[in-house]
C-alpha cells in the first residue's frame, strides 16, 4: 500500500490496470526482459516497482513511465477525445519471466 504526492491510498492491485500485449511490447520482452502496462494515473515509479514485484514475484531492474495523451476521435458527427492514460515499461533481472499467456 502506497500513498502517492495527491494523498490517494493506491493498492498494488489498483496500481497496473492492464499489460499491454502489442507486436512492439512482445518484441521488447523476448530482447530486453522488458514489459509493458497500462497503470494508474497517479502511481509513481517505486508504487509501479513494488506492485509488479508483488504480483509476480519477480525481481525489477528498471522502470520506465510515460503520459501518453488522448487523441482527438469523432463519433458520428460528434467532436470528442480519448482518455488520457499512463504507460509503464519495467524491465526484469535476467532470469526472470512473467507469462500473460
């Protein structure tokens, strides 16, 4: 359990949302032992860091965050946006693996 800068209680479970199966993250897991979620807005890197660790009992070397910003869509003749989400890519120690599969 974690208490991020805004005060919000965020739990390891809370903290990845989703991992992030794409050709380009499966391409970094099998070179760089390195994956890639969808995680809570307001986590920060050690909140991201002991929550992987937590769930899958697996050793972080690295993480990696980015903003990503949502982008302009249209439905119908209606105007509108995408959400706004935050990106983590954690890379593992050497020996160990996480399989979604």
């Amino acid at each position: 359990m974690s208490i991020s800068e805004s005060g919000v209680v965020i739990q390891p479970h809370q903290v990845i949302r989703r991992p992030l199966v794409t050709e380009k993250g499966t391409w970094l897991s099998e070179r760089h032992n390195a994956y890639s979620f969808e995680v809570h807005p307001l986590a920060t890197k050690s909140d991201i860091r002991d929550a992987v660790q937590k769930m899958w009992s697996v050793r972080v070397l690295e993480v990696r965050t980015q903003s990503r910003l949502g982008k302009p869509r249209r439905h119908k003749m209606q105007p509108g946006r995408t959400r706004n989400w935050k990106k983590a890519i954690v890379k593992l120690h050497p020996e160990d693996r996480i399989a979604f599969f």
